[in-house]
C-alpha cells in the first residue's frame, strides 16, 4: 500500500482504543485522499471506512462502533426514521405553501378579504 501511511500513536490513543471495538481494526492515513481510513486485517479487502473528521478523537471511535455490521439493522431504521419525517415536513411545507398561494389568490379577485 505505497498511498498509505500507517498510524500507530496518536495524542488520544485512538489507534490502541479502535482495537477495543474490533482487533483487527488498524487506521492509515491515505495521502492521496488525505483523510485517515480504518482498515481490517481480517477482511480480504481490508477498507472498512474513512474517518469523516480531519483528526482522530473520539468521534472517530463513536463511528466506528455506530457503522459496526451488528448495529445494520438499528441504522437503517434510522435512515427510514429520518426519511419520514423529511417526507412529512416538505409536505407541511408543501399544504402551506398551497394555502398561502390560495389566500393571496383569494385576495386578489376580492380585495375586501
């Protein structure tokens, strides 16, 4: 992996503290990218996510313990979760809309409304 560069300290102990979550997590820095990845030595294609933060802190082990095959089916229920309530507000959105439009419409042909 010449584009890679391996990170085994970091001021927060990210790298020891990844392990926790999964052992064969380890992290590179992907140069060509510029954004740190963590990897799996026990997959076939190690990739298993980018870091979706500049630096390694907390957030990043958050992540990493939030994207975990086993949490699956608890994220999809979010994005299903998230997507109805997106759905139900540009429909609000949308009957507001509608009304105002009728309202200044109504207000238009008879001015003493």
């Amino acid at each position: 992996m010449k584009n890679y560069l391996e990170i085994n300290d970091d001021v927060y102990f990210i790298c020891q503290r990844i392990k926790e979550i999964d052992k064969s997590y380890h992290i590179l820095y992907n140069l060509s990218r510029h954004c740190y990845e963590v990897h799996s030595f026990e997959q076939k294609d190690s990739y298993c996510f980018s870091v979706p933060f500049q630096e390694l802190d907390e957030r990043t082990l958050q992540f990493a313990y939030r994207t975990r095959r086993e949490n699956q089916d608890k994220i999809i229920k979010e994005i299903e979760k998230n997507n109805e309530n997106l759905y139900k507000k540009q429909l609000k959105e949308q009957v507001n809309m509608l009304k105002e439009a009728i309202y200044v419409s109504e207000r238009h042909y008879n001015p003493c409304l």
